[in-house]
C-alpha cells in the first residue's frame, strides 16, 4: 500500500523523521471527503517522479491520534501536513487535491531539483520521456479503456481498429504536462498523438490519414 497507515504516536514520530519529504493526512472515517484525498495521495505516491524523490505518504485517524491533531492544530479535516526531518514545512487544510498535487510536487524535490535545473528544462527533458515512452504514443483526456472526452473516445476507437500497440497519457492528471505538452509541440488541442517521438497531429489529422489509407503505415513507420 502506498499510503501507510499510522496507528500510533510512535509510529507517526518514526514516519516524520526522514528527511525526504512525509506527507500525512489526518483523517477521519466519517468525513466524505477524506477517502478521496487518500485516494488522490494513493495516485501521487506511484508517479515515477515522487517515488525517485523517496517521498513517502501516511494517514492517521485525527480522533483516535487526538494529541498529534491538537499539537499540529489540525481542527477539520481532511488536513495534509507535509514534513521533513521531523519538522512542519507546509500544510493544506480541505481537500483541495490541486493544491496538495502543487505541494508534494515542489516539496519532494526542494533544493536539489532547484539547483540542478531550470523548472523549464526539467519538464523538458520530461515531456520527451513521455512522448517516447511507447513508438505510439497518445496524449489525451481519460486513458484507452476510459476517454473523458468525445474527441479522446472516437481517437481510441480509431487507433484500436488498425490494431497497433500503443500507450496512453492521462492528461487530466497532471497540469504540468497538460500545459508543458501545448508549448512544447506548439499544438494548443488534446488528443495528440506521436509516432517515435515526432507528433502526427490531432484526432482531424488521423481522421485525414485513415481516409486517404496511410494510418496504419503512418503508425508503423
């Protein structure tokens, strides 16, 4: 499990310690809200880029851990305290997962990433892992077995009649590439499908090459 689950003081004092960043979220089991948060913190802590960074994420139950909640003033929930070394370094209090995704993001690399490189050519070098992820690569709302859009949709029903492999990006699910890829590709709509590297177009551009008879060697090429 990705989240741990922290059921006593000592075992909240041991997860804080490190000095990656610790991620906590004090919850409850009658609150709607919180199994959300979880499930938003279970989705950050398997990106590739966080589990480098060593982060580690953690949930405690604000009632039955009372003294942890009235020490870091945690007086609603859900609440995400974020932690290095022991020590508070920022919270987040409400279920506002854009804003938790922007903390754990910038937190779990702190200095280091600051100093090795520009936030621009970190998300460079990013987005080009990404699109040649697979020789076939779509960028797009929802993923292959769920499209959140009509445009996703009828793409994927296309590229799966050819037969081809190929991968999918969720959009949706990060911000930061959602805006980078626009830039980077100077093609401000989603989908956007790549061949090896090199983008093809949108779903008009696929519809063009299943038309005139060249997507399935266009896909292959």
């Amino acid at each position: 499990m990705s989240v741990s689950n922290l059921e006593t003081a000592e075992n909240f004092a041991n997860f804080i310690s490190c000095p990656q960043l610790t991620v906590v979220h004090f919850s409850t089991e009658w609150a709607e809200q919180c199994p959300h948060i979880t499930a938003a913190l279970e989705e950050l802590a398997v990106l590739p880029e966080i589990k480098s960074s060593g982060s580690k994420f953690g949930a405690c139950n604000a009632e039955n851990l009372s003294e942890l909640s009235l020490k870091y003033k945690v007086d609603s929930v859900p609440t995400i305290i974020f932690f290095k070394n022991g020590a508070q370094v920022d919270r987040v209090d409400g279920a506002d997962v854009s804003q938790i995704t922007s903390k754990v993001k910038s937190l779990s690399f702190g200095k280091s990433a600051l100093t090795t490189t520009t936030p621009k050519q970190s998300l460079e070098e990013r987005l080009k892992a990404l699109i040649n992820r697979h020789n076939v690569m779509i960028f797009m709302k929802g993923n292959r077995d769920t499209p959140r859009c009509g445009f996703s949709r009828t793409l994927i029903q296309i590229i799966n009649d050819t037969g081809v492999q190929y991968d999918t990006f969720d959009i949706l699910t990060d911000e930061e590439v959602r805006q980078g890829l626009k830039e980077y590709s100077d093609w401000p709509t989603y989908p956007q499908l790549y061949v090896k590297g090199e983008l093809i177009g949108g779903l008009d551009i696929i519809k063009e090459l299943q038309a005139s008879g060249e997507l399935e060697s266009t896909l292959k090429a």
